[in-house]
C-alpha cells in the first residue's frame, strides 16, 4: 500500500496493489526450459557434433591466428568507416546541394548494392585497373606500380568493409546530430564558441546517447560480415580459415561449432563495452530522485505542499503530485451590533 501526503503532513492511504497472477506465463517458461533441456542433452550425445574434436581445433594455432585477423579486419574497417561516416553526415546536412548530393549519390549506391557484390568487385579491381599512376592529367605519370603488387587482398577486404559500412554509419550519425534541438547550436553561438567548439562540446556529446546504440550494434555485424571477404578472395579470416580445415579433416560441423564460439566471445565482450558506454553516456537522462529535505525547506518558506507518491517496482517514476496551497479560513461577518 502507498502513502500520499496530503496537505497538513498527514498522510492518506493509497490504493493497495494485488500482484496479477500468470499460470500460462509460468507454464510457457517450464516448457520453454525442458526444450531446452532436451536439447542440450541430445546434443551433448550427438556424435555429428564430435565435442572432443571441437576441443581440439578450439584453440588450434591456425584457428588463432585467424582469429586474430578477424579482429583486425573489423578494427581497421570500422575506424575508417566511423571517420568517413561522420564526414558523410556532416556532407548530408550541408545547405550545399552539390554536396548534399555527392553524399546522397554515396548512400544509394553503397546501401542499395550487397555487400557481397561490392567484395567482390573490389577484388577484380586489379583486373580493371593494371596499374597505379601518381602524376598530372594527360601527361606521363610521375609514379607507376602495379594494381595487385601496391593492393593486396587484406588491403582491399578493409577497404571494401569500410566503404559499404560508412554509409550506414553516415546515417547513424546523422540521425544523432538531428536528435539535438537546434536551441543547443544557438546557444553555443550566442556565448561565441565556433562551429568545431559547438559541434565538439555541444552537439556531439549530447548525440552520442542516440549514436552509440546503433553504432555498437554496427560492430557487431562488421565482426560477423567479414566473413563474407572471401568474396575478394581472402582466406585467412576466422570462417574461411575453418572451413579449409574442415575440407582437410572432414569434420565440418565440429569446425563450424569451433569458428561460431569464437564470434561468440568477440560479440559477447563488445556487447559488455556497448553497455558501459551507453549507460555513460546516458547519464541525466531518466528519472531523478526527489529532495525530499529541499522539497521539505521549500516547503516551511512557501507553504506549499508538494505531495510525492512512490510508485512499487524497481525502475519505475516518481509521480510528483501538483503543489497544493494551505487552505484560507473565510472571513467571517461581523456582528451587526458592531457597526
């Protein structure tokens, strides 16, 4: 039951909550739970799965090592995508319509193809391109080299994730730059700070509580999409790296369960950043604990009553009543034989 203070400190009592009861909720889960049970224990008997196998390629060194340049791969590939998203952004929400225009063009052509294709245009692109020239239009080149000596397959798989990535990214951005109300920017030039002092203590700080989110889960996808690189081809990374092993042994699912556990760590340690980096930068965001002792001392001076009402549950609001002036006695008439 809750407590409402009224006017006068005394309190009223509230309406007492009867928790619901959910038999078919409570069912759905000890179902849901036997499921899994059972299928823990079938696959924990399956020889398809060969666990004894997946123990021993788990921390194989090539399985590693491979590892280790998918870690790579995204690392370099969301850098360079997070810089050219945000110039992207920055590009979109230009006034300048040739600019505008030059980033829209980007966003529809590398958001409308997959990234599959694009992967593997960029690796026929020593095919279309047989050399690098470094010199002035027209006349002979200062610098020439070949395309697949300067290029190599590494190179062009970062570089063909980061190209198709910025331009998610550049929508991410974008949309947490819109989130901040234009009253911030005016502000910012109303005390004299410049267009890189606004967007760098002003804008961008309050925006990254929309960016963050997205962007984490951005990192995520980039770790399980380069994959795909062997489109190029590439084939050192985790997957690919595996699969080869696996044509070797002829234990494909056991390789399969080895390379899934491994993106599972990865995914699971930049889950746990994402959430430390959203809960910092959402801080003063959300419900505030009243002051009592200021509500209380605002209170003895005003004579106002401000009524709070806590509401049962964890993380749930403070309803704050509307203040409630103390009551005025009417005047009273006085007697007629006064006059």
């Amino acid at each position: 039951m809750t407590n409402t203070a009224a006017p006068g400190g005394k309190t009223e009592p509230g309406i007492k909550a009867i928790r619901l009861r959910h038999p078919w909720r409570n069912t759905f889960a000890v179902v849901l739970l036997l499921l899994v049970a059972l299928f823990i224990a079938d696959a924990a008997m399956r020889p398809a799965y060969d666990w004894p196998a997946v123990g021993k390629y788990l921390f194989d060194q090539r399985i590693s090592q491979a590892a280790f340049v998918t870690l790579q791969l995204t690392v370099y590939s969301m850098v360079i995508a997070i810089i050219l998203g945000v110039t992207l952004a920055i590009m979109r929400l230009s006034p300048n319509p040739v600019v505008n225009s030059m980033a829209w063009v980007y966003l529809w052509i590398f958001r409308g193809t997959p990234v599959y294709v694009q992967l593997a245009f960029w690796g026929l692109i020593g095919t279309i391109y047989q050399s690098i020239d470094i010199g002035l239009p027209f006349t002979d080149p200062w610098v020439s080299f070949p395309t697949r000596v300067a290029l190599s397959a590494f190179i062009l798989a970062v570089i063909g994730l980061a190209l198709n990535e910025a331009a998610y990214m550049a929508e991410i951005v974008r949309a947490g730059l819109l989130s901040v109300d234009s009253g911030q920017e005016e502000a910012a030039k109303a005390l004299g700070m410049s267009w890189f002092q606004t967007m760098v203590r002003v804008v961008v700080p309050q925006s990254m509580r929309v960016i963050i989110p997205p962007a984490g889960n951005e990192v995520i996808s980039m770790l399980k999409t380069t994959s795909l690189v062997v489109a190029i081809p590439f084939t050192l990374e985790l997957y690919t790296r595996s699969r080869d092993i696996a044509a070797i042994t002829f234990e494909t699912v056991p390789m399969l369960i080895v390379a899934s556990i491994w993106y599972l760590f990865f995914t699971s340690i930049l889950m746990v950043g994402q959430y430390f980096l959203e809960k910092r930068f959402a801080r003063g965001i959300g419900d505030r604990r009243p002051n009592k002792k200021a509500d209380d001392a605002t209170s003895s001076i005003t004579g106002v009553t401000t009524g709070v009402t806590h509401v049962v549950g964890s993380g749930q609001p403070t309803v704050v009543l509307p203040p409630q002036l103390p009551r005025e006695t009417p005047p009273t008439d006085s007697p007629k034989g006064d006059r």
